[in-house]
C-alpha cells in the first residue's frame, strides 16, 4: 500500500499523496477536491498536468509541502499518442484543427529519426497554450484571447531541457504511440509539434498520461474517491 494511506488527516504532520488524475480534471481541481473532502489544512501539487493529461500527480499535506520543489524537479515518465497529418493552435484537442497536411510518403524510419533529433539536451519554446507567464500573464491567457506566438510582447523564450528517451511505435500511422522520459519543465506538446515540423508535416497529441515522477509510479496511485475513501476510514 502507498504511502499516502498510512497518516490519518487528523493529525496532518504532512503526507505525500500519489492522485492518478483523471481527464479533464485540472492539478487544482484535484488539490480542492481533496482539501475539503478530507479537510486538509495546507495542500498542494508538485507539477500541473494538463486537463487533457490523465496520470501521476504528486500532492503533498502540512508540513511535506516544502518537499514540493524537491519533487517536481524529478525526471518523469510519460505514454501517449500523437498523430500526424494535422495541427491545432494547443497541440492537443483542446483548440479545434487549424490545418491539414499529406502524410504520403512519410515512412517509420524518418519517424524515428526525428524523434531522436529531440533526445538529449535540446532547445525548447513552450506551446502558446502553456502555463508560462510573459509579461506577468500566462500564456493560454493570452492565446484564449487570440494571440499567437509571435505577436505575443516580450516573446516566448526557448529553455533548455532534457528528453532522456524519445521511443516510438507508428505501427498505427498516421497515429504513433510514443513513450518519453525527460526533465522537469519540458513540454510534451512542444516534442510532438517539433516532431511534426522535422517531417515537414503536422502532428497533434491526442491523448497523454504520467506514468513515473522520480521514482514515484503511476501503479502506486489512488483515484480520487479511492483516496477520499481511505482517508475517511483512517480517520474513524
């Protein structure tokens, strides 16, 4: 059993809870859920996933808290797909398609190619549907508003990350299920839409999931009522 099940939030001397996020619930959403059904005093999340994002959330209670930065600057894990041929302002599903390309031709060895042009230390610019701020915004913010990339003042600036492994299957082309493991900050979005480009073509993510935050793993985690059930027990 995790470790999230063995303090009761009664006493709160400051837990680790591991949340497999479900979809369209927002990092937030799920901190609140949990701050109230279980009464927690002080709680946050170590490291958003997008509402679109399903998997491994990190939150911690009380005085683990402070634990926070030591546990979103871990290495973590994700599956998902991509497909190619298409794109959307957000990369995901969020934003409706905004253009349309010939996948012919494209073949599972470039593929391959292209996903290890962005393994190792790379370059990144955030997507504009990111929680980056410029200028004291954040950018979905302003890309809500309609703004795109490069009219956005004081411009989106590139970070350097690390994508430690860049695998992928285009067995179900255009679809291709893809496994990746990097440092903190980096965007999956941001690997999917530059992939995309390396093949002079488009590509969207349409589905993502967390699977490992350091050595935390996405089998060790509870839903959220799953939680909600055993903090109340253990409470009694």
């Amino acid at each position: 059993m995790s470790q999230q099940t063995e303090i009761s939030p009664a006493s709160d001397p400051g837990q680790v809870i591991l949340i497999d996020k479900p979809l369209t619930w927002t990092s937030f959403d799920v901190a609140n859920k949990l701050k109230y059904a279980c009464k927690f005093k002080k709680i946050g999340h170590a490291g958003t996933l997008d509402p679109l994002a399903t998997g491994l959330l990190i939150l911690c209670t009380g005085k683990m808290t402070k634990q926070i930065d030591q546990y979103q600057a871990q290495e973590k894990e994700y599956t998902g797909t991509l497909v190619l041929g298409k794109t959307t302002p957000s990369v995901d599903l969020e934003t409706g398609f905004d253009a349309e390309f010939n996948t012919t031709g494209i073949t599972a060895d470039q593929i391959q190619a292209a996903a290890q042009q962005l393994t190792g230390d790379i370059l990144q610019v955030p997507p504009i549907y990111s929680a980056v701020r410029v200028n004291g915004e954040r950018l979905y913010e302003k890309a809500r508003r309609g703004e795109t990339a490069d009219r956005v003042e004081g411009g989106i600036k590139a970070r350097q990350v690390t994508v430690s492994a860049f695998e992928v299957d285009a067995s179900r082309f255009p679809e291709v299920d893809f496994r990746i493991v990097c440092s903190k900050g980096t965007y999956i979005r941001s690997l999917v839409r530059d992939l995309g480009m390396l093949l002079n073509n488009g590509a969207y993510m349409s589905s993502l999931r967390r699977t490992r935050i350091g050595h935390f793993r996405i089998e060790e985690a509870h839903t959220i009522d799953e939680f909600i059930k055993i903090s109340r027990e253990s409470s009694v």
